[in-house]
C-alpha cells in the first residue's frame, strides 16, 4: 500500500503561473519514473493562491525520489516558483469543511 501525501505551495510573488505549471508536471513526471501509483492526484487552490496537491507514493518511493536526478531537478524549480507550506497555515484548514477551487491537471 503506498503513501497518501498532501502538500501545499505557496506561490512566489510573480510565479503563479510557473508554479501552475511546475503541479502540472509533478506527477506525471513521479509516474513515468514508476514512483506514484494510478490512484489520480488532486490539486486545488486556496483562496490566497496557494497550491495544495494531493498524490499517492509507491511503497518505499519517497526515498527513491530524493535520488532521482529528474525529481531533484523539478524539485529544484519548485523551490524557485514557491514555498512549501503546512496546511494549518490555510484559514480553509480551520473550517470544519475546507473548500479550494479545482485545478484541472
């Protein structure tokens, strides 16, 4: 059984598009490397930008990504288009039902 991961991007000022972008990628990029399962990932955005992406690792696949030089690298792009975030830092993660506006990817 693999890992569900929930994740939030705080844009960069001026990187919200990059930042659409980069989400986009993310995933089909961990798939082709056999990293997440085919459970579809999620993503949505808060009300003050921020991206939150929802996915499933392979079992044992969050180690393997940290070698990988083509996650590394798209990694490396993210940490230039945003910050990573905690949920609690969404006003949407102190309502009982947290609402985002889809992103289609």
């Amino acid at each position: 059984m693999g890992r569900m991961v929930i994740v939030a991007y705080r844009p960069k000022p001026g990187c919200e598009a990059e930042l659409d972008v980069l989400v986009r990628e993310h995933v089909p990029c961990l798939k082709a490397l056999g990293l997440v399962t085919n459970r579809p990932a999620q993503a949505m955005r808060a009300k003050d930008g921020t991206v939150v992406e929802v996915f499933e690792w392979e079992d044992g696949a969050i180690e393997a990504a940290h070698s990988s030089p083509r996650v590394v690298e798209l990694w490396e792009r993210f940490g230039n288009a945003c910050d990573y975030v905690p949920l609690r830092e969404l006003p949407e993660a102190e309502a009982m039902f947290a609402d985002f506006e889809p992103i289609a990817l």
